[in-house]
C-alpha cells in the first residue's frame, strides 16, 4: 500500500530576543511569564518590530535547502482562536513566504521542499488535572510566545517513517551547523506529520518532540489506517496528538476542509526587500554544512566516509571536539583518535546519558589518554576500562591510571598463574589435548584477577612456561 | 458563480461562530438584513478594473523597517490587568 | 484666577508660562475645575484626570492643557477605547503622542469619548458617554474622535486635543464642532500605543481652536519612532514654520464629485464662496474630476473591516480587559465575553471584516479593496502634480440631532464619510477649518494636500483663519 507522508518542522531559532519585540528568547532559567513585555503578551496598542537577524538567519536556511528565496516578502496574519495565542492570530508568512521550492538528499532519496517561511510561537500550555482532554482549565506561560519560528514544510516524499526519521536528522545537523538553532534548547525542533495511504484522506498528527516518537507516531498511524483500510473503513481527515506514553495517536478534532484561516497582509509590519547583494553576502558568510564537512575530514585527516559522517551527524559537538584535538592539540593519527572517539567515548558518554558537551571530557585530557595509549604506559585493554572513569570523572587519565596502581596490591602475577592452573585442571587437560580455547579462558581468569592490568601475553607465557614446567 | 455580494443567516452564524461572537436569533436576522444592505451598496466595486494594479498594504510604502538582535528586559507586571492567575502563570479556559 | 486667563491664546499662555508669569499650580486647579464643569454640561470625558502631575519640562508645550482621544494608551491612566470590553484596562505605557507631549511640559486633563474602537461617526456608538455639541447639546459633537472636538470648542481655557482618524474621525468632528483639525500624513506620527481600529488607516492628529495650536502639538508628536515600523520623517519638523507662508500662487483643485447631491447645497455654496474668497487673495482654482471618489467607501471599509476584525481578536478576556468566569471550554468563554463587551456596530463590522477576508470571498473583497486603493492613491498624486491642495466641505451635512441619528441604518451611516475615506485611505494629510455658520450650526471646509504636504495645508489653513470665517 502506497504511503504518503510530509512533515511540517518548525525550528526554534537561536537569536538573543523574539522575532517581534526584544524579550531574551532564553527561558531555560527563567520563571514563567518573566521574559514578556506588552508586544508579545497582545496589549492593545502594541506594535511588532521584525528582529534582523531572524530574516538572515532564515537566508541562509533557505540557501542551504537550495530553495529560491523571495526578494520580496510580506508577513500575514493568520487568525484563529486558541488560548495560547496572545493576539489570536499568528504572525506568519502565507502569500508570499521567505522562500519556495528547494531540496535535501537523504541517501538515496531526494526530498523536495515545498516551502519556508517564518512565523512567531504561541505560549506554552500546560493542562492541570489531565491532559489536554480533560483537564479543567489550563495554565499559560507566555515565555515562548513570539519567539521566532522557521517552518519547513517538505513535500509528501516520505514512504517510511524511518525515511522521515532520517531527514530529521540530517535537517537538524545541517541547522546546527549553520548555527542557527541550538539542540540543547527544549523543544527546539516541533514536527508536524501528514499521513495517508493508497491515496486516502490525510491525517494530521501534531506537534511531535524528538525523531524518535516522529518515527513511532508514523509507525502507529500506518498501522492504524491500514488496520481501517482492511476493515473497509476510510481513514477521517482529521488532527491526531501524538501521547509518547502509550506510542499511540489519540483523535483531538475533526479537520474542517482547509480551516479558514483568513489571512490578511500585516499592516503593522513592513515589507522586506532583499536585494540579490545582501542575499549573497549572507549565503557566503554561512559555515560549512554537514555534507561538506565530512568530505573535508575525511580528506584532511584521511578518515573513512563512515567514520566522518558518524561524527559529523552523531553531534556536531564531537566532529568539533576531533578536530580540536587534532587540529589544536596536533595529534599525529587522527584515524586512531576517531576509532577511539566513535568505537569507545561516545559509548561511555551515552552510558552517562551526557553529550560531548555537557561532559567532563576535555580535548587536552583525551590526548593525554591517547598518548598512554600510544607509549604503551597502559594497554588498550585496560585503556577500554579506564576510558569510563575518565568520562564520569573528567581527571587527567595519568592521575587516574597512577591511582589505580597505587591502589591495587602489587601483584604477584606467577603467584596467580601458579593457583589457576592448579583449580583449572580440566582446562589444562583440555589444552593439552589442542584445545587452544582453553588457553583462553585460563589467561582470561588470571586477567580478572588482576583487574586487566596485567599484560595478557605476560599472562600467557608465564602459563605456558608453568605448564610445561610441571609435566 | 453564485453572487458572493449576498448574505444569508447560514452564513452569519457560520461567520459569528469563526469569530466567536454569541448572536442571538434576532441579532441573526437583524444583521442578514443590515450586513445585505451594506454589501449591496459595496457591490459598486466590481465595476473598477483594476488589471494589473497591485495591492497597496499601505498607503505609502513601508519597507524594510526592522530592529538588531538584542535582548532588553521589560521591567513590569503581566499580571496588572489579570487576577486570573495561578503560581506564576496566567489561568485560562480549559480546550475541551 | 483672572478671566482674562481663559481667552488665552495657546501661544500667549505658553509664552508666558516659559517666562515665569504664570502660577501653574493654580492655573491646573482652575483647568481641572473648568474641565469637570464642562463635563457636566456636555459629557466628553471618559475619564478625568484628577491628578494630573506637573509639567515634565519647560518644553515647548510647557503648561499646556491637553485632552487624549480614548484609543492613546496613557500609563496608569484608564484607556477604553470607548468599549465594554476595556472598562478596566489601565495600560502599563504611554503611547509615544503622549509621552512626547508630557515630556515637552503639557498635562493632561482627560481621555475623551470615542465611538467604540472608532466604529462611527457621530460618537453615539461610545459605551460611556456620548458628547453633546456645544453648537447645539442636542446634536452631536461628530466622530469618532467627539469628545476631542467638544472640548476643543467648549474649553474656556486654553487646551488642545490629541485625537485619531481612520475615515475620517478627525474631519468630522472639527466640522460639527467648528474647531481645526489636522490629520496628518499617514505614518507622521508613531502608532505606538494606539489600540487599533485600522493598522493601515490609522492617523494620529491633533484638534483646537487655533491653526497654531494644531501645527505646534503636531510638531511636538510626529516624527520616526523606532517602536513603530509604519513610522517615518526622519526628525521631527516645526510646522509652526509654515503659518507664515501665505497663498500667493497656490493652485486649489476642486473636485465636482465633492459637491454632489449627498451634499447639504447650502454647505455647498458656502465653501464654494471661502474658495472664491481665496481665489481674491492671489490663490487660483480650477475644477477637478476624481472619479474614482465613488468607490472610496467600499474600498475604505473593506479594508478597514478586515483589519478591525484581526485587531479586534484580541479581546478574549485573557490578560486585560474584560474578564469573566471559567466555566466552558475557551470557544464558549471567549465568545461569552466578546459578545458581552462589544456593542452593536463593533459586532457587526467584525462580522464583516471577517467574512471580507474569508477563503473564497477575500479575493473579491479584500484583495480587490487594496487594489482599488492603489487606483485611488494614483488618482491623487495625479491631480496634486498640477495642484497645491484639494478644497471641499469637510461634511455633506450640518451636525444632525441624536433623534435623527437613531433612524440612520449602518449603511447610511458610513455613507455620511464620503468626503473624507479617500484621502484616509491615501493616507493624504488633510485640515479641517472653520468654513462659518449655517442656521446657527458649524460647516467645515476640508483642504486636502499630497502626502508629506502639511506644509501647503498650514500656508492656507493659518491664511484662511485670517479671513475669520468662523
């Protein structure tokens, strides 16, 4: 059965203050309600005044979605009642909108934009009692409202949900990289979904938070109007809410055919006109973009592709972090800092549920560790082990590496050897015998005795030289 | 196409409930009559071939007006005007 | 307080304020009596300022009395905007006209009635109360802006009036009240804090006995404010300048529409004689056609319409304004208290302006408005490049009683704008002067000029109050 699936995302960008009025846009401490001033609250007699960095910020979006961007645009009102609007209507962009048309490659597939435009956010609601059925009143924090949006909407090019998934993440790396939108930040990135089958009615599922539930959502709603579908039902055109808790969609209205938003120019706000200089001037100020960026790594520091894009669009952070210790810090074999940084920091970093940022981990320390490594002061065994101190910690890892000799007794290695094989008899017969997994398993037991540190092929010579001394 | 200078009470309903406006019934009939009036006398309209014009926002141009990114704390109460209020935020209706 | 006070002009007692003749502190108690003698005779208050504070600055409205049409927010002052659905709202700023005027040293005495959000021309549509004329208590002061003209015309000291047109809300009570009333170029002054009828129509403008008096408070209020995008001019300008200017070779357009059979003939033949009188003092005129003129109400009010009904979404009984109980689920309360706080007229121009913009129907209304616009704005620029100004009667009628007014239904109502929505709608800066009396009732005559042109209107309007025509 055919499935058709478009996305609406709308990204929160990172200016200093809203996209009408000079409130900070960071909320992340503040109390609800404190960064709000009569614009953005709808006070009678207000007037809006467009934030320029918004409208570059929209630019560059826009360019790198290889999208036409308008050299005129207005903005409009698009009226509609619901409590967490301060004017009830949002100022948005309908008639002629930033920008039209454009693409992303995601693999194989080639997503068609069909449109970007910015607009201001509502308030935030919270529903006291329940949810958003049945509560008996709600609470507004109007922090949010007016921050400046960029929506994207795609064209219905998805037949997957993990398609859409993945365009979802490389969207948000191309905007990270750009540096318009900060990750970090709640609910930075909103999706909106559009789904229907074998040509049916398209279902609205809104207002999605995180990639992951964007693929569950889709995945339950395919399921669901497929499940219709074989029951001789048609699926209603209607708005579902995505409840991340049951992975399901609930039903919140009907969709009234195209819901008469009627839009009108704002005539509060200018028209903005960007000549084809300012365009270009802030299109060659934009960073680099994900995809060239993995083919810069892997060039300058000799990096498989794979090894660049895991990197590159794991978190922005850590392609940052390798190139600082091999750019600042001068390390001499990047490909072994990238095995080490993808294959064993970014599993200790996820087993602390932290990013690359918000961590102890400094480049000077990790070349430290590397460095260890690389003189053989420690084994890589023991390097895998000492790896998930150093991130919960964040100590130097040859502070760390002493500590840990200090601590633990000297070890008495033929002493071990000598008790292991004499309560593995079994083992030492089977070795005997050729079988060389035997061999394995005892130089394993010496090795947990003596916490990894002891070198593994010490261990084995000395059991060899043991055995064959007590034939 | 069906006359669109008309107005009829399905409409008006339609319309006061886009605008959330409670009208009576007699408001409803009342305003068929006036709102019909008023279109009628604005139907003149049509006769203007305006081919080619384009729309003016404004009376004079309004272009590129805007302000730099920068942060400035509002020193006031949002609650001046309100008691509906609970903890720190503004209390409303409920959705459903 | 001596009465020779009270025939004080603007500019003698400003004067004379600056050069220490005058004990404020007794000239503001004496104003505040006088003003809440005067709203007891002819109710053109909203809201009287009991206390107001000293003058800021000895600026150049240093002592001045002002009145503020009821749409200027006023900080900690109550602002209604002449509706329900504001009857507590105490705004936490000042609009920038305001806070201009207070900060050059004026104070201000009240906020005066309105029609509700400016919905009307004859102040009757006011939720608190209604001005009567001075001409005449049984007739109306005009509107929206009629409080603004009563008191301009009924202060026995002196005091100018900040008001506010849309279609024509300043015009109109100048006229009735027989007062000046200068509506600028749209954009002159700042917006900032002006609760919204019409964003692409609204003009701040000033009302008084006096062509100085006008031009002086409009060059204290105008010019750029970085709180409004539709703002503009650069620095602010000394109107006063042009008062000197005088009429020598300065053409006059009539336009034949103007004079029409919707016009009252005797104010017809009254404004025709002042022109002719201009004519005798070095101006020339020659008559116009501007056929467009026809089609300026459908198109004002389309537009005008579409845009109330966005502004007027606001009020929903959350953050400010009217509040009710929260029972029901927010389309029943928003509804509930919209339908308790709008009037008649404010309900059905949202009705209208919502419908002019509705998918399937704004193509044909609300587009089509914005482009007859254009048309009417291309027809102005033409006539004003071979003419100086524009002259018609301000008004087609006398000042009507409220008896009569109660029989009017909605459409004859707006029809009584026809002389002033097109220049509104252009955003032309426009004087209304004094033209004489009629049975006893003021008759106003309109000069129009291009945008940017207040200059060409002080020339003759200051000119023009040489020839006392009152």
């Amino acid at each position: 059965m055919e499935v058709m699936i478009g996305l609406e995302v709308h990204c929160q960008l990172a200016t200093r203050s809203k996209l009408f009025c000079s409130d900070s846009t960071d909320s992340r401490e503040s109390a609800p309600n404190e960064n709000t001033c009569p614009i953005c609250l709808g006070f009678p007699g207000s007037k809006p005044v467009v934030n320029r960095k918004a409208i570059d910020y929209g630019i560059m979006v826009a360019t790198a979605l290889n999208s036409n961007i308008a050299r005129r645009m207005y903005f409009s009102r698009k009226s509609y009642f619901y409590p967490d609007m301060a004017k009830n209507f949002q100022v948005t962009q309908y008639e002629i909108p930033l920008a039209l048309g454009g693409y992303v490659e995601v693999g194989d597939l080639k997503v068609r934009i069909r449109r970007v435009h910015m607009e201001e956010d509502p308030a935030k609601l919270s529903y006291v009692g329940g949810d958003i059925t049945n509560s008996k009143y709600v609470l507004i924090d109007y922090n949010r409202a007016g921050a400046p949006l960029l929506e994207i909407v795609t064209e219905p090019d998805f037949k997957t949900p993990q398609q859409a998934r993945a365009f979802l993440e490389k969207l948000s790396s191309m905007l990270e990289h750009i540096g318009i939108y900060d990750p970090s930040r709640e609910a930075s990135l909103r999706v909106d979904s559009n789904v229907s089958i074998e040509g049916g009615n398209r279902v609205e599922v809104k207002n999605i938070t995180g990639f992951a539930n964007v693929e569950k959502a889709l995945g339950y709603e395919i399921v669901r109007q497929r499940g219709l579908l074989r029951m001789n039902m048609k699926a209603v055109m209607e708005t579902r809410h995505f409840d991340a808790a049951t992975r399901t969609t609930k039903s919140l209205r009907k969709k009234e055919a195209e819901a008469d938003y009627g839009y009108i120019f704002d005539p509060d706000l200018p028209s903005i006109t960007l000549s084809e200089a300012s365009i270009k001037k802030v299109a060659d100020a934009m960073p680099e973009l994900p995809d060239q960026r993995v083919a810069r790594i892997s060039g300058s520091y000799g990096l498989d592709e794979y090894q660049a894009k895991v990197l590159v669009y794991t978190d922005k952070n850590l392609a940052d972090f390798f190139e600082e210790c091999c750019t600042r810090y001068a390390y001499k074999d990047p490909p072994h800092a990238a095995n080490w940084i993808i294959n064993y920091l970014l599993k200790s970093l996820n087993w602390n549920m932290t990013a690359i940022k918000g961590s102890k981990v400094r480049a000077g320390t990790f070349i430290e560790f590397l460095g260890l490594i690389d003189s053989g002061t420690i084994t890589e065994r023991y390097a895998k082990e000492l790896i998930k101190e150093y991130v919960d910690t964040g100590i130097s890892p040859t502070e760390l590496a002493e500590r840990n000799i200090r601590s633990t007794p000297k070890i008495n290695l033929e002493e071990i050897v000598s008790a292991i094989i004499s309560s593995n008899r079994q083992a030492v017969e089977e070795f005997k015998g050729g079988n060389a997994r035997a061999l394995q398993f005892m130089i394993g037991q010496v090795l947990a005795k003596t916490n990894k540190q002891a070198d593994p092929n010490a261990i084995k010579e000395l059991i060899l030289k043991m055995i064959s001394e007590a034939k | 196409m069906e006359d669109y200078w008309k107005i009829n009470e399905e409409l008006v309903r339609h319309i006061s409930k886009a605008a959330k406006l409670n009208l009576s019934d007699d408001e409803v009939a009342r305003y068929v009559r006036e709102v019909g009036d008023i279109l009628d006398a604005f139907r003149q309209i049509d006769k203007v071939d305006v081919g080619g014009e384009e729309p003016a926002f404004h009376p004079l141009p309004v272009e590129n007006r805007w302000r730099e990114d920068e942060e400035k704390k509002t020193e006031w109460d949002p609650f001046s005007n309100s008691e509906s209020r609970e903890d720190g935020y503004f209390k409303g209706p409920k959705i459903i | 307080m001596n009465k020779g006070a009270s025939m004080t002009s603007v500019k003698e007692h400003i004067e004379k304020a600056r050069s220490g003749e005058v004990d404020l502190k007794a000239f503001m108690e004496e104003v505040m009596e006088r003003t809440r003698a005067i709203q007891e005779k002819y109710t053109p208050f909203i809201t009287i300022n009991d206390n107001p504070a000293p003058p800021a600055s000895k600026g150049m409205l240093y002592g001045l009395p002002i009145s503020v049409k009821d749409c200027l927010c006023t900080k900690g002052l109550r602002t209604t905007a002449g509706s329900k659905i504001l009857n507590n709202y105490i705004p936490p700023f000042d609009a920038t006209a305001v806070s201009r005027s207070l900060s050059e040293g004026a104070f201000l005495i009240g906020k005066t009635a309105m029609d509700e959000f400016g919905f009307g021309t004859f102040s009757t549509n006011c939720a608190y109360s209604i001005p009567k004329n001075p001409a005449d208590p049984e007739r109306s002061c005009g509107g929206s802006s009629g409080g603004a003209g009563c008191v301009s015309a009924a202060a026995d000291f002196p005091h100018v009036a900040i008001a506010e047109s849309t279609g024509g809300s300043i015009t109109a009570p100048a006229a009735f009240t027989g007062t000046v009333g200068i509506t600028p170029t749209y954009g002159r002054v700042s917006r900032w804090g002006l609760i919204d009828y019409a964003n692409s129509l609204d003009k701040i403008g000033v009302m008084g006995k006096e062509v100085y008096d006008v031009a002086l408070v409009l060059s204290a209020i105008s010019g750029e404010d970085p709180l409004d995008s539709t703002s503009h001019g650069g620095g602010r300008e000394d109107f006063t300048k042009s008062l000197e200017g005088g009429i020598a070779g300065m053409k006059i357009g009539v336009p034949k529409e103007y004079f029409g059979e919707g016009v009252d003939e005797r104010i017809s033949a009254l404004v025709w004689k002042r022109i002719k009188e201009l004519e005798g003092e070095g101006a020339a005129y020659e008559e116009i056609s501007l056929p467009l003129t026809e089609y300026s109400i459908p198109s004002y009010y389309l537009i005008a319409m579409s845009e109330a009904s966005t502004n007027l979404s606001k009020y929903c009984g959350l953050r400010y304004g009217l509040h009710g109980e929260l029972s029901g689920n927010f389309e029943e309360y928003f509804s509930k208290v919209r339908s308790e706080g709008f009037g008649d007229e404010a309900k059905r121009r949202v009705v209208l302006g919502t419908y002019a913009r509705m998918a399937g129907f704004r193509e044909a209304y609300y587009l089509k408005a914005l482009k007859v616009r254009s048309k009417i704005i291309n027809e102005f620029r033409g006539a004003f490049k071979r003419f100086d100004v524009i002259a018609t009667p301000s008004m087609p009628v006398l000042p009507p009683k409220f008896s009569e007014i109660g029989g009017l239904t909605p459409i004859q109502g707006y029809m009584m704008d026809i002389l002033t929505v097109a220049p509104n709608l252009a955003g032309m800066p426009m004087i209304s002067l004094p033209a004489g009396r009629i049975g006893g009732l003021p008759a106003g005559i309109h000069f129009i000029a291009d945008q940017m042109g207040e200059d060409s209107l002080f020339r003759v309007a200051a000119f023009s109050e040489g020839l006392e025509w009152k």
